[in-house]
C-alpha cells in the first residue's frame, strides 16, 4: 500500500503525480522523465526516482530528503542524486551524516549543487536546466530540457550512403533543437520569467499560486509567495499548452480557488489550467 494518497494528472505520455499544500507539504514527480520536484514527506511512490530537483529548503519540501536517500538504501537502490541550491548543500550532508548516526548506519547520498543557469544531463538527450526564483535566499527553479538533433533540410532527400559520405567528410548535416517540456517553479513572488524563452515556451508549467483571496496580498507578501494578481499577471506573459496549480493555501477550499482563477485568468488561460490537488482535475488523453 503506498505511503500517500497522491494526486495524478495525465498529460499525453506522461504522468504527473504529487501532493502540495501551502506550509504542510510539496512533492511534485513525473516517473516517465524520471524527476521529482521537491521531496516533501518522501511518499513510497517516488523513491524509485532516481533526481531529486530540490527547490529551497523549507522543510515543508525537504523533509524526506533522509528517508528517501535511506529507503533507497534498504531497497537496494543506487543512491539518488540530489540537485539542490549550493547554498544548502553542505548542511544537507551535515544531516544526512546526523541521520546516519541516528541510524546506526551510513546513509550513501549524492548532492549536486546548482546555481542559476546551470544545466545538467540526467538522461540521453533529457537535461535539467535551473533559474533564480524569488523566495529565499538560493531559491532555483528547474525546468526539463529534451535535446535533440535534426537533418538540415538541404540533405532530407539524401538516403544512407549520402549521409554517410557527407559525415565522412567533416560536414555538419543537422542543426541542434531543444524543447522545454516542463517547468518547475517551486515557491517564488512574481518574477519576470518571461525573460527565459524555455520557460515561456514549455509545455507544462507548474507554479505556485498560494494566495487567491484579494485581502491576502499582505500574506503573499509577507512570505514570498505568488498572490493571484502576479500570478494572472505571469501566466499573461507565457506561452505554456498545460498549467499546474501547487501549493494552494489550506485557508481557501478548491471550489473558491477554481472560481477566483476563473475570474482572474479568463477563459482561455483557465481552460489551459489544473490546480494540483482538485480531485476532478482534467485528464489529456
């Protein structure tokens, strides 16, 4: 029986599946790319994933980071890696060697510290790519990047042998093309995202929109979160086919949520949008 009793949204191949709740708990994964955002309480259903793309460290996000590090251990997993902000880095080896101790055994674990604008290959032509959020100090989205190379159009018409002598000859053939699949936001104020074209053209986008009450705008405010007025705002400056909802505070229901988006956003932007943790959330076959 699994541990959570997670969300699942599907869209064409992939699945996205998680649970977030503005201070109790954030863990977005998607298995078929291998990535889980955030780790929250380290649910049995992402243990198997092997990156862990750790936005802050809130522990509202980072709790698990432990039990998955050491659960994969006992199952005898290979250690995962975990890409956090470089500023964290060295405490979380600190607790994991505290864990350790606590455990009576050692925890293998592999960080990977992450600055804004890095990029990382995590699979054959999959790549993570980080940019600064605005939350905490460190704080770093992740968006997943598919690179892939195509035949230039004057050489199409060209069969195996032609291809082959032209490689022979040193001649370059294809172009590289990249396509943003998914990005990541974790906890952020607005931001001007719209400045980094792979966030503007991703497929799927999942953020925040913590606060959708006009009297919260201190609170978002307050905690570095996104009121509803910046997120409308962002979303106006995007090009994303899928938007996911996350980390919607528990002080508003998902029926008072769905209905402010809907006034908010309009209609076009509203049809293209699933809170995380609506249980009707629309399904892409």
């Amino acid at each position: 029986m699994a541990s959570h009793n997670l969300q699942t949204i599907k869209i064409d191949d992939l699945d996205i599946i998680g649970y977030s709740v503005g201070g109790e708990e954030t863990v977005v994964a998607i298995p078929q790319l291998d990535v889980c955002f955030d780790i929250g309480k380290a649910p049995d259903q992402v243990i198997s994933i092997n990156n862990v793309l750790l936005t802050h460290g809130h522990i509202d996000h980072s709790a698990g980071i432990a039990y998955y590090l050491s659960h994969r251990k006992f199952c005898g997993i290979k250690p995962g890696r975990v890409f956090a902000p470089e500023n964290l880095v060295i405490t979380m080896r600190e607790l994991i060697d505290v864990w350790g101790r606590l455990d009576g055994t050692k925890i293998p674990a592999e960080f990977v510290p992450m600055a804004a604008g890095d990029e990382v290959q995590i699979k054959p032509n999959l790549f993570v790519r980080t940019f600064p959020t605005k939350h905490c100090r460190g704080s770093l989205g992740f968006s997943i990047i598919e690179k892939k190379k195509k035949l230039k159009e004057e050489y199409l018409g060209l069969d195996s042998a032609g291809i082959v002598e032209l490689k022979r000859k040193h001649i370059d053939i294809d172009y590289p093309v990249e396509t943003s699949l998914v990005t990541y936001l974790g906890d952020t104020r607005y931001h001007n995202f719209a400045k980094y074209d792979f966030i503007v053209n991703s497929k799927i986008l999942i953020a925040e929109c913590t606060f959708v009450v006009d009297e919260h705008i201190d609170r978002a405010t307050a905690g570095d979160h996104m009121h509803i007025d910046e997120f409308s705002e962002m979303l106006e400056k995007l090009n994303n086919e899928h938007i996911i909802v996350t980390h919607l505070s528990s002080r508003t229901g998902i029926g008072a949520a769905k209905k402010s988006l809907k006034k908010k956003l309009g209609a076009e932007l509203y049809a293209k949008t699933t809170l995380l943790m609506d249980r009707e959330n629309k399904t892409e076959p």
